[in-house]
C-alpha cells in the first residue's frame, strides 16, 4: 500500500505515505458529496415524481404485495424527510464510487485533465450503470422482479467485470487485450439476468404501465449518467486542489 501511494504521488515537499494519503481520501469525499449533491437535485427532478405516480398503483387491489411486509416496513414521510433521506443516500453513494475513481486515477498517474475526468466518469457509468441496467433495468415500486439476493449477486458480478473489461481495453497494448475485454463486458449478459419467477395463471405479476416504467428507466438512467460526469470532473478539480503532485 505505502508502496503504491508513493509511486502514485512522489513526495516531493517531505510529506509521508500517511499523509497523501489523507489528501486522496479528502479529494475522494468532497468528489463524492458534490456529485452526491448533484444526484440528489436530479432525482427530485426526474426520478422521484414518476416513484410518487407508481406507489398510487401499489394501494390497488391488485398489486402484488405483502401487507404484513408493508405494516413492519418502515418509510419516510413526504417532503423534507424523504427528499433528506434520498440525499444523504446520494451523498453516500458518491463518496463511495468517488473512492474508486480517485484510486484509479491515482494508480493510473499521468496528467490530470478535464477530458480524462470526463472519460473517468463516463466508463463509471457504464460499469456501473449502463451494463447492469441491460439485463437489471431500473424498476418502480408495484413491478414483478426476481429475489433480492440474486439480483445484488448479478449488478455487482456485472459491474466488476466491466470494470475490468473497460480497464483491459484502456490499457491493453495487444489485440488479445482488447478481445478479452469484450468477452468480460459480454459475459454477464450471456449468462443472463435473475428474472422474476413464474407466477400462477390469473395473479397479476405487474402494476405500472409500461410508459411509466420506460420513462422512469430513461430518467434514472440520465440521473445517472449526470452523476457520473460530475464525479469524473469533481475528481479531477479536487486531486488537483488536495494532491497537486499528480
């Protein structure tokens, strides 16, 4: 670890491992909340409406549901409290990826610039969402989906090996790269998704109308796509501010 700190950031003003890397973690969190921030304002805009029309149709009679799930449940309220609980999720879930990113390009090294920050978050976003979303769209409240379990199993498999599936084409130097890291990209999607299980003839297995459920994926999937450029170019702002050595 002190190793790859060193290598990534020569120190150059005497500072220890220790201590760049205490600039990375800092450059990582104010990365994270502002990008977090940002996801937070889009999904009010974008994402949160269309939730709000699907959980009418989950009071129908017809929705699939458990009551005693629903009553032991917990939620927070309309308005403030759940555009707060929204943005800290936000908040969080930036700071994370943000720790991810600012490694890679502290591993990477080079110039840091606003085009590479870009480039950045753009491969985050298709790691992370556009890849999963192939074979995991996006759901609202009240659609069948297969088991919890499952699906976490397959998004995080799906991730990883597109993560290193960009990495290997990014960097590879050989044909043989480049071909390996379209079979991993391509390797989760020929295995296939977990799909809901079959339901019994006459049971309703879905809700929302399907023109609700495309927007919403289109919505989440630019909130998304926004997050992810932000984090790229906040990376790049904040490693500069925080370890000027890269």
């Amino acid at each position: 670890m002190t190793r790859a700190i060193r290598s990534a950031f020569p120190a150059t003003d005497g500072a220890r491992p220790i201590a760049t890397f205490r600039r990375l973690f800092f450059a990582a969190v104010c990365a994270g909340a502002l990008a977090g921030v940002v996801a937070a304002a889009a999904h009010q805009f974008l994402t949160v409406p269309l939730i709000q029309r699907a959980e009418t149709y989950e009071t129908l009679p017809t929705a699939p549901h458990d009551h005693a799930a629903q009553a032991a449940s917990w939620q927070p309220a309309e308005g403030l409290e759940r555009a707060f609980f929204t943005l800290l999720a936000d908040i969080l879930a930036g700071i994370g990826y943000a720790l991810l990113l600012v490694a890679g390009m502290a591993w990477r090294r080079g110039p840091l610039s606003w085009r590479g920050g870009a480039w950045w978050g753009l491969a985050g976003f298709v790691a992370f969402s556009l890849a999963p979303a192939i074979g995991l769209p996006p759901e609202l409240p009240g659609t069948a989906v297969a088991p919890l379990f499952p699906r976490q199993l397959w998004w995080l498999a799906t991730a990883i090996v597109t993560a290193g599936g960009l990495f290997s084409i990014a960097c590879g130097r050989r044909p043989l790269w480049v071909l390996a890291g379209l079979a991993l990209i391509a390797l989760p999607h020929l295995i296939g998704a977990p799909q809901p299980a079959v339901h019994a003839a006459g049971t309703h297995t879905a809700t929302v109308p399907p023109a609700l459920a495309a927007a919403f994926q289109l919505a989440a999937m630019a909130s998304n796509l926004l997050f992810w450029l932000v984090l790229g170019a906040a990376g790049v702002f904040f490693l500069r501010r925080f370890a000027p050595a890269a």
